[in-house]
C-alpha cells in the first residue's frame, strides 16, 4: 500500500515538474527577444537538464519528442502577409533545386519518392506564399520558421491555417517541408551540414499550442511517404476529417487528450 502511494505522488510530481517546465519555457518565449537570445538558450538548456533529471528518477519512462523543445533549434511565428516573403520564397525555391539534385542520387524507391516529395512540396510553399498575399488575413495563415543557434539558418517551413469545427477551433499544418540535407536517408550519410529534428521541432511548437487550449486539435493530411513519420509523433487516424481527403493521403490529428497522454503520461 505505502509503495502504491509513494508511486502516485512520485508520478504527480514528475506531471508536475513537467507541466512547470512547459509554463517556464511558454513564458521564456514571451519576454525574451528572438530570434537567436542567449538567454532564451539558456533557460531551455536548464529546462532540458530538468528533465534529464526527471527521467533519470523515473527510468521506466521514454520522454516523447513532442515533450520539451530542442535547444540547438529555435521557432519562430511568421505573418505570410507582411513578413520576410522574399526571403522565405528564395529559401523555398533552393531547397527545391536541392532536392532535385538529391534525386540523381537516390539508390531505391522510397529515396526516390521522399525526394520528389520535398522537391514539390517546397514548390508548393513558394505558392502559398503568394497567395497570401491576396488572402484574408482573418483566415490565419501563419509560417513557422524553424533555425539552428549554431549557424543561424533556416532550417524547416510550416504552413498552418486555423479552420472552425464542432467543439471550437483546429489548427490546420497545410503544408512542412525541412532543408532536404535534413532528410534521414543514406544520401545524406555524410552530409556535414545536416541538422536533425527541424520538422519535428515546428510539430512540437504547435502541440504547445493546442497543449494550452488554443486549439482542440492539430490536423494534418499525410502522405503515404511520411506517414510513418506522424505517426511516431502520436498523429492518430482522423474519423471525421475537416474536408475530403486528398488521394493518396490519410487525414490524421493530434488531439490535446493525445499530446497529454504523449508527454505527461496521463
């Protein structure tokens, strides 16, 4: 009986150091100046450090990659309608050409198919990107930028919009594409400058959001090529999708019951 309630108050408190390490670095996020803060690198540093501890008392618990942010990459908000544009297009059409160019080196079918997929997909940002120029801004297109501390570099794109549904609003990510060096597969074996996590990292940033509420849900229609990939996030299969699904793709959603399960345990 003793070690039963030794092992509940043992559980709340690691929710709890858990759920104060979430609270601390949402706050970090509001006072301290981006996009590249030593001071906001610091306080993550300390946070993941927290959490080492915390899983150390608790070995018997895998930590999630959606429970506590990467410190070597930073997040940042982007209105599409006024903000960095150019920049943003240019990086989209590079990675783009570099994505082809991987392509003559893909050696299989699924290296094949993944490349072709960034290589549309960041065509597919340059479009979005003008067409929010014409949207309505109430609509609630955002970009999330993804940079490394250490280079300064942009890392990964998202593209979300917000769409109304039964039970409050659902936080759509349209489209996520990474720098194809980033891309797990044997033809960046030996890329020096690959940087891991970036695409996980924006996934992560936008839990938060419907972690405190803001959202019911984070949806999302994944390709075959990826679906592995949401899948290990927690994405599961959405019954009661916002629209009809493309073809070729599974309309999935992260509810906030999901991410609470996925990061608290509960």
């Amino acid at each position: 009986m003793a070690q039963r309630v030794e092992g509940s108050i043992n559980s709340c408190y690691y929710q709890f150091c858990s759920r104060l390490g979430h609270v601390l670095i949402s706050y970090a996020e509001k006072i301290l100046v981006p996009p590249f803060s030593v001071s906001y690198s610091i306080v993550q540093s300390a946070l993941n450090s927290l959490n080492d501890c915390l899983v150390a008392k608790k070995p018997k618990r895998t930590l999630h990659p959606l429970s506590i942010p990467n410190s070597s990459l930073f997040i940042q908000e982007v209105n599409p309608y006024t903000q960095n544009r150019a920049i943003l297009s240019s990086t989209a059409l590079e990675w783009s050409k570099q994505a082809a160019e991987k392509l003559k080196e893909a050696k299989n079918e699924t290296e094949l198919k993944i490349f072709e997929l960034s290589a549309e997909i960041n065509r597919l940002f340059i479009e979005y990107i003008k067409k929010a120029k014409v949207r309505n801004p109430k609509l609630g297109d955002l970009l999330y930028t993804c940079r490394d501390y250490k280079n300064k570099e942009l890392q990964a794109l998202g593209f979300t919009t917000v769409r109304n549904r039964q039970g409050g609003k659902c936080l759509i990510l349209q489209l996520l594409t990474t720098n194809p060096n980033n891309i797990r597969s044997d033809v960046n074996k030996n890329e020096p400058n690959r940087v891991q996590g970036a695409a996980t990292a924006i996934i992560s940033s936008l839990a938060q959001r419907v972690l405190k509420g803001e959202y019911i849900g984070l949806f999302v229609h994944s390709v075959d090529s990826v679906l592995d990939f949401y899948k290990k996030l927690g994405f599961e299969p959405c019954l009661n999708p916002l629209n009809d699904p493309t073809e070729g793709c599974t309309p999935l959603i992260l509810t906030k019951k999901r991410i609470e399960s996925l990061i608290f345990g509960i």
